[in-house]
C-alpha cells in the first residue's frame, strides 16, 4: 500500500480509501466485515462512511452501514488502526426521512451523536458535509443552477463554530467538504482563516475517466490551498469497468438493481469513451477497472481514491490499483480519448 497524509495533519492514510454504502443493503453485515479484514490486511487504514448509507437512500436502511462498521469495531478491537471518516447527510427531499435543518447547529449536533453511538466509537476522524445546501452542479447536473444562485448559502460561520466546538469536545478531528465547488470551498476556507475556527482539510467530490469536472477549477484549488481531493465514483458507479458495454446488465449489478444511479454515466458518449478506454487497457494487458483507479492514484491533488465493491474478487482488483504504474505511453493515451470525448458524463 501506498500513504499519505491528510493535508495540514500528521494523520497518516492509505492512498486507496474504502468506501461502504453498499453495506446495509446490497450487502450485509458479514459482507462488510470481510470487505474491512482483507481491505485492513492489504494495509487500507481509511474508511469513508455516512449517515445517510445504505444507498440507496430510505428510512429503513438509514445508519446501517455505520452499524455494521461499529460491530465490526466492537468485535475487532480495531478502532485505533483506521482512520474513519463520515458525514452529516444534506438536506433535501432525498433526506426528508433524517430531519429537515440542513447544516443548523443542533442537526450538525445530532449528527454527530447518533453517528458515534451507530459507529460505537468515541471519535470521528474526518467529518464532513455531504453536499451543499444550496443549489450546486453535482450528482449528475453538468452546468451551474443559476435559478438558485439568489438563494441564501449556508452560514459558514456557524457551521465552523459548531464543528470547533465538537473538536474541542473531541468527538470529531477534522472537517471536509464533499461535492462543493471552488465558491463554497474558498468560502468556507476564508471565513476559517478570519475567524481562527478549523479549516477544512480535504474535499469528496465524483472524479473518473469520463467525468473529470474536477479539473475546471477545484484542483487548482486543491493544489494551491492544499485541500485533498478524497475522489468519489473512480469507476462511475462500476461503468468503467465495462460489465455495462454492448448493453449488458449483469444479474445483481447495481446498475442493474438501481439504474438510475449509472443513467448519468451511460449516455451515448460516454459509451464510446469507455469502449475506447477499454480498448487502451486491453493493448496494455490491464482490465478497465486497473487502468481507471491507476490513473487517479496518480494525480498530485488526490490525497485518496475511494473504492467500493459488492463482491470481494472486485475488492481485490481495486485494491491491487495501487500497485500499478501507468507507463507514459498508456498516459498518453488516455489524454487522447480524453481530449476526443472530454467529460462525456455530466
């Protein structure tokens, strides 16, 4: 395994992050606790989680996946090796069956709580907040929601204050942002540096081969203001592997149990870019999925690469990215398909 740290801290992670939110649905308990041995055992020390997860999204399936990482804990012992991130979940229809105060102080309060007791730990080491309250490109929205723009933003001051107050309290470490744009990441690191409140560290937002958005204007950021990128659906929610190429839906595939969540990768374009990437790893003698998380281990503003699989011969492969090298030829190559088909997937 390869390491780094998250920015501005001593706090040591695997560049390979595994993700959960299948877990609770798609798997179950004992699918989870084998996914965390083997990714602990291959040296995956980072666990990115939410309150939200399962996914999809439901009243019933709220929390479970934090359940089944604090069993794990409580049957291991093994908090103290994994650096455990979660989020407080956005607001929105989409959550109407969590609570309806957004980013306030006591829903960021009753977050936090809750998370603890489900995760059975005293601490949380990266929180973060799962997307802006307000109306902001992502999830499948390619161009800026002007129609939104005259709606008030969060107040990041008051978010800031009670996530101070919570690392005070030692319940959370450290804070992080997911599916922001450069607006509301400098915001948030303005109104930190301001008023001495705590600065966020790293930023979860979508990054694959055919959807590289990242790239317009947050990873300058990334890089400038030392801000890591946690990037989120390297495999476009399992497209880039090309199981869905030709067509297919493979029996018990999440794109086949919950197609739209690959509807905004799958579109026509998108189809002809994977096909050509899948072409270019064959000539090189890797799968798709090796040469799709190779090249994001790679990137200078990607702190971790978040992998998550149904089924561990998956795991497996997307663990074992990290121990791949992309030759200058095979980068040059993807640039290529990159520059004929740029972002086909919104």
């Amino acid at each position: 395994m390869k390491y780094t740290t998250l920015p501005n801290t001593d706090i040591k992670v695997s560049k390979i992050c595994l993700g959960t939110m299948t877990w609770g649905n798609q798997n179950t308990e004992s699918d989870g606790h084998e996914q965390m041995d083997y990714a602990l055992d291959q040296g995956v020390n980072f666990f990115d989680t939410a309150e939200l997860y399962a996914v999809p999204a439901s009243k019933e399936t709220y929390g479970k996946t934090e359940e089944i990482i604090g069993t794990w804990f409580q049957k291991t012992g093994n908090r103290d090796k994994v650096v455990l991130a979660s989020k407080i979940a956005g607001a929105g229809d989409y959550t109407a069956h969590i609570r309806n105060n957004g980013f306030a102080k006591e829903a960021i309060v009753e977050a936090v709580e809750g998370s603890l007791k489900r995760l059975q730990t005293d601490y949380i080491d990266l929180y973060q907040l799962h997307w802006p309250e307000r109306g902001v490109n992502c999830f499948g929205v390619r161009d800026y929601p002007y129609q939104y723009s005259t709606q008030e933003a969060e107040n990041h001051l008051e978010i800031l204050e009670t996530l101070g107050s919570l690392i005070k309290q030692g319940k959370i470490r450290q804070v992080g942002l997911s599916n922001e744009t450069p607006w509301g990441t400098m915001k948030y690191l303005q109104t930190s540096e301001q008023n001495n409140l705590p600065r966020m560290i790293t930023i979860q937002n979508s990054y694959s081969l055919i959807h590289r958005a990242y790239e317009y204007g947050m990873s300058e950021v990334s890089l400038r203001e030392d801000i890591g990128l946690l990037a989120y659906s390297p495999l476009a929610q399992g497209v880039l592997s090309g199981k869905y190429l030709n067509g297919n839906q493979p029996e018990g595939a999440r794109g086949t149990l919950f197609p739209r969540f690959i509807a905004r990768y799958t579109g026509e374009n998108s189809q002809n870019a994977v096909a050509s990437y899948y072409e270019l790893a064959k000539e090189h003698g890797l799968t798709l999925s090796e040469l799709s998380l190779a090249f994001i281990n790679q990137l200078p503003f990607v702190t971790s690469n978040i992998i998550g699989a149904t089924k561990m011969d998956q795991l497996k492969e997307n663990i074992n990215s990290i121990n791949i090298d992309l030759s200058k030829e095979v980068l040059n190559g993807i640039e290529a398909i990159h520059q004929a088909n740029p972002n086909p997937a919104p």
